[in-house]
C-alpha cells in the first residue's frame, strides 16, 4: 500500500470504515442471536464515529486520541481459516469474519501512525487501533464463550 499524501491516507481509512459499518449492519441481519444483533448494530454505530473522527481530522481538527491501555489478543482468529459473508452464514462464521475484520482495521491504524511524521496524526491512528483491538477481543470473548465452549 503506496500513499502519496494524509489525505489519501485519510481517504483510504475513512473508505475501510464504512465498509466495517456495512458489514456489522450485514451481519446484524444474519445472526440470530439477540444479544449478538444488537452488538453488531452497536459495532457499525462505532465504525460510523471513527468515520466522523478521521473526517475531522481531514477538515484539520485533530481530535485529541485520550488514553492508551494493553488490550489482551486472545489470537483465536489467528488459528482460524478464513470466513466470506454469506446469507446462510452460521453464527460462528459470523463472529470469525468479524475477529478478523478488526484485526486488519488494527493492522492497518498499526501501519498508518508508523508511516505519519505527524505526532498529533500518529496518536490518532494509535487510538483507533485500540479501539478495534478492543473490538476484536469482544468478538474473541464470544466465540470462546459460545462457539468453543461445545468443543
């Protein structure tokens, strides 16, 4: 991935968000589980805020990143073959595409603030990444509580 300029930086990490959004607001449709709708309707309310938060920051105004803390990865979708949305997808296949959705939204907040020289613009990204790590252990969380726990 070759950037020439923040802007399309910013243009490509405002385009992944509102995939991310379209995706949760797909998977909200598919799952059957109540709990779980919800959650993935909430996921696409949060992609639809780092959207508005990276336009922000495209318009000039940085927003400030807040704290950093250690998000634990529990890596279970690093052990798991891939998944494709798909009508007749299970709720596992669900939660599998979702985990790894965020991994690369993290992977690629990871690269962007690595590739800024811009401090202010580096916090930003690094805050996002924790935002979607946050994200992906949630997922984790629910995989291993309902989908492992019957292994």
């Amino acid at each position: 991935m070759q950037f020439n300029s923040v802007e399309e930086i910013l243009d490509y990490a405002i385009e992944r968000e509102e995939q991310a959004a379209k995706l949760y607001s797909n998977l909200a449709k598919t799952v059957e589980r109540p709990g779980m709708r919800e959650a993935f309707l909430e996921f696409a309310a949060e992609e639809g805020r780092h959207k508005a938060r990276l336009m922000k920051i495209k318009a000039g105004e940085i927003p400030a990143a807040g704290q950093f803390e250690d998000v634990p990865d529990l890596k279970i979708s690093d052990e798991l073959v891939e998944a494709k949305p798909t009508p007749g997808m299970t709720y596992a296949e669900a939660l599998l595409l979702a985990m790894k959705a965020e991994k690369a939204a993290f992977l690629l907040y990871e690269q962007l603030a690595q590739a800024t020289t811009d401090p202010g613009l580096a916090e930003v990204f690094r805050s996002l990444a924790q935002e979607e790590a946050k994200h992906k252990l949630r997922f984790e969380i629910e995989y291993d509580d309902h989908v492992l726990e019957g292994v």
